[in-house]
C-alpha cells in the first residue's frame, strides 16, 4: 500500500528566507503532486512530476522528483507572506485508476 | 477554463438523515473521484468511479456511502444515515481520457456538518 509522509508538518518562516519541504512515498508512484489549499478552500494544483530528475518552478516554488530515492522536495526562495497556506504533496500509483495518496500536509506559515 | 463545481457549498444535516452531495465533473472527462477531509487532516480518498461503476473504494467508504452518476452530468455521494464523524469537507474530482495517466481536477467542496 502507497503510504505517502512530508516534514516538517508545520513551518514558520520569516519574509526573505529559503525553506525545503519533503515528501517521501513508500513504493513505486507514476506520479507526484503538489498542491497549495487555503484554510476553507479546495486543492489548487501547483505541479505535476512525472520522472525521475524532473524539477519545476514557478515563482518562489520549485519542485523536484528523485524516483530512486523516493523523495519529493518543494523548494521556497525568499518567502512572502502570501506563500502561508497548507501544502500537500500526493502520489498515484500501484494498480489504482488515479487515485491519490496524500500525505499529511506541511502548514506553512510566513512572518514579516 | 473547464471546472468541476459542486453543490452545495455547505450542509448541515442531523445524525441518522440522508444526504446527497452532487458534483458536476468537467464535461469530457471519465474518472471521477470523491475525496474527504476532516478539519485539520489531510485528504482522504473515498472511491473511485469509472464507466458506470465503482473502480476502487477505501475502507472509509462503507455501506452507508453510495455513489452514482444518474443523468449522464451529475456525480453524487449518498450517505444513509449520517454520523457525527461524517463531518468533513467533501472534493470530488474528475480526469480525463488517460484515468491514472492525467491530472485530476477538485471541485470547491462541500463542507458537511452533521450535529
């Protein structure tokens, strides 16, 4: 069974500086996701990684993949204010029809 | 930009009462998905559903949960009877024609909130 875990679960940054969240899956996944949610809000997709090495960025975010390891990292440069939100990484995988694996989430708060 | 809206926004409904979330997937997409989240936790899948029938399912999703896509459109959650620990918010979601291949797409939710 996909089992799917990030740290830290909880992250408090100041304005301006750089911070990595992690997301180990524990078997083989087609698949990772990173997704940004706002307290009472849906899941808003910030990237999709599909192989091994793959890296993203937009903005203050980049993502990356290493199939070997296991890992995903999201990657934060120069944090502002408005990057506070809860983000979840997932994983699909296995003979599942896309379902989804989260992990627990990484509440992420930035302070002036 | 194609979305996947879902009705209503939020519920409260009494222990042991029958409710029925609804969801309007992305028109050509074929996967659907329901998904729940219990305040502070993280999401949770509940089943899967594809070609008019159910794909996979988690242990979460129980006899009291049904689903169904009875017009063609629409793509309901049934719950029987609710519990008190039925309270969560409630994402359903579609993909497209390559199912585990494509990314899925979540509706805004229904918060429910049984007392």
């Amino acid at each position: 069974e996909l089992k799917v875990e990030q740290n830290p679960l909880f992250l408090s940054m100041q304005e301006g500086k750089n911070y990595t969240i992690y997301c180990n899956y524990s078997t083989t996944s087609d698949r990772l996701y990173w997704y940004r949610q706002d307290p009472g809000k849906s899941l808003e997709s910030l990237f999709v990684l599909l192989s091994n090495g793959a890296v993203k960025q937009e903005g203050r975010l980049m993502a990356s993949l290493d199939t070997k390891a296991r890992l995903s990292t999201l990657h934060i440069t120069a944090a502002v204010h408005d990057l506070s939100a809860t983000y979840f990484c997932a994983a699909t995988g296995g003979t599942s029809y896309g379902k989804l694996t989260f992990g627990q989430g990484t509440i992420l708060t930035v302070h002036p | 930009e194609p979305e996947v809206t879902q009705t209503p926004s939020h519920q409260v409904t009494q222990m042991g009462q029958e409710v029925i979330l609804r969801c309007v997937p992305i028109s050509n997409h074929l996967y659907f998905y329901w998904y729940r989240q219990i305040l502070g936790q993280k999401v949770e899948f509940l089943v899967s559903f594809y070609n008019n029938e159910i794909s996979e399912k988690s242990e979460i999703f129980d006899d009291q949960f049904s689903v169904e896509r009875p017009d063609g459109s629409n793509f309901t959650l049934k719950i029987r009877s609710t519990k008190l620990e039925d309270s969560a918010m409630y994402f359903c979601a579609s993909s497209g024609l390559g199912g585990r291949y494509t990314e899925a797409f979540f509706g805004q939710g229904t918060r429910l909130t049984v007392v």
